[in-house]
C-alpha cells in the first residue's frame, strides 16, 4: 500500500472512526513484539512506557491531523526516527514496515467506518500480550524433546495468532547464551543505520 488516501480528499475524520482509530494503534503497538521488549527492558528509560504511549499518540496526531495523503514511507520514517530517539534502538527485524502498513490498512478502514480489523485485533487482544507469547513459546520450544511436542505447540501457534502478521511472530528477548553460558548483547545504536549493506 503506497498511500492511504485520506479518503474524500483528506477531509476529517469522524469521532467514532478516530476513536477506533485510536484503540486500534494500541492494540497494533501491544502485539508489536519489539516494541514491547523495548518497554519492558526499558530501552528508553524508566518511563519506557511513557514513551511508547506518547509514540502511539503521535501517529494517531499524524493521521488525524494532518491532510492526506499518508505515504507509507513518511510513515516508516516517522516510525524509525521515534525508536531511534525515545529507545535508543533500531529494530532491523522488518516489523517497522509490517505495522505501518497495518495501520494504513486500519485508517483507511476507520475512514470508511469499517472496524473490521479493530474487532479482530480486539477479540485476539485477551489472549496475552507479544512478549508474554514470545516467552512461553520459547519455554515450550526448549522444553520440548519430541515431534509431538513441537506439532503442539504449531498449533498453539496457530490457535493465538489466527491473523499473520510480522508483530505477532514470537522473538526471544535476547539471544541465547552459548555453551559457556555467555550471551552476546546486540549493541544499540544511536542512530538509523537503514540503507547501509
């Protein structure tokens, strides 16, 4: 999706639709598996959360207060340039894009008054948030010692993330410690490093 086109023109929107708009940003941010790692490993601090809810409020300012279109790629910039700043991170794991397209897709729905994808992620919402996801299907994984174990938890899988999407997909906090029990820390970097090869 290369634009949401504001639809009508860019005029504004609705209560209802910026409130859903609005509810479905955070639902988006909640199964956002990076994001919420950030937060809870407090990348940007003590008020880590402070900041990943200000972010949140940000993007729904932009699409509710500026004219459209809304360009993907205004987007995913926005995006990278608040991780950079408020976490002190860069998240190279191709989540950015997966959820600055979904929140086209919910914006433009919301102008259309379709809350379609608001309700799924709102029914899958009482299921437990990313990084508690990420961290049982990690436990089951290293747990499980039979091709039984591993078809179960495939199905688990299926059962908590019905929708694919890049954010929803389980990522260990950390990387694993090698065989002497030491654990290589990613270095986190002060600025983008997109582009690069």
């Amino acid at each position: 999706m290369a634009a949401s086109n504001g639809g009508g023109g860019g005029g504004p929107i609705s209560a209802e639709a910026a409130a859903a708009l609005g509810e479905g940003i955070r639902l988006v941010f909640g199964r956002w598996t990076a994001l919420q790692m950030a937060v809870e490993n407090q990348w940007g601090g003590r008020d880590s959360r402070a900041k990943a809810d200000q972010f949140g409020e940000s993007i729904h300012s932009w699409f509710c207060r500026s004219r459209g279109p809304h360009y993907f790629e205004d987007l995913v910039d926005m995006m990278y340039d608040t991780i950079s700043d408020s976490f002190n991170a860069d998240f190279e794991d191709n989540s950015v894009e997966e959820v600055a397209e979904q929140l086209l897709i919910i914006h433009e729905e919301c102008l259309q008054s379709n809350y379609s994808s608001v309700e799924k992620l709102r029914n899958l919402h009482v299921q437990g948030n990313a990084v508690s996801q990420s961290r049982q299907l990690a436990a089951d994984d290293a747990d499980s010692d039979s091709s039984d174990d591993d078809d179960d938890m495939m199905e688990d899988e299926a059962a908590v993330a019905p929708v694919e999407m890049v954010v929803d997909r389980p990522r260990p906090s950390w990387p694993a410690p090698d065989a002497d029990g030491w654990t290589v820390v990613p270095p986190r970097h002060g600025g983008r490093s997109r582009g690069r090869n």
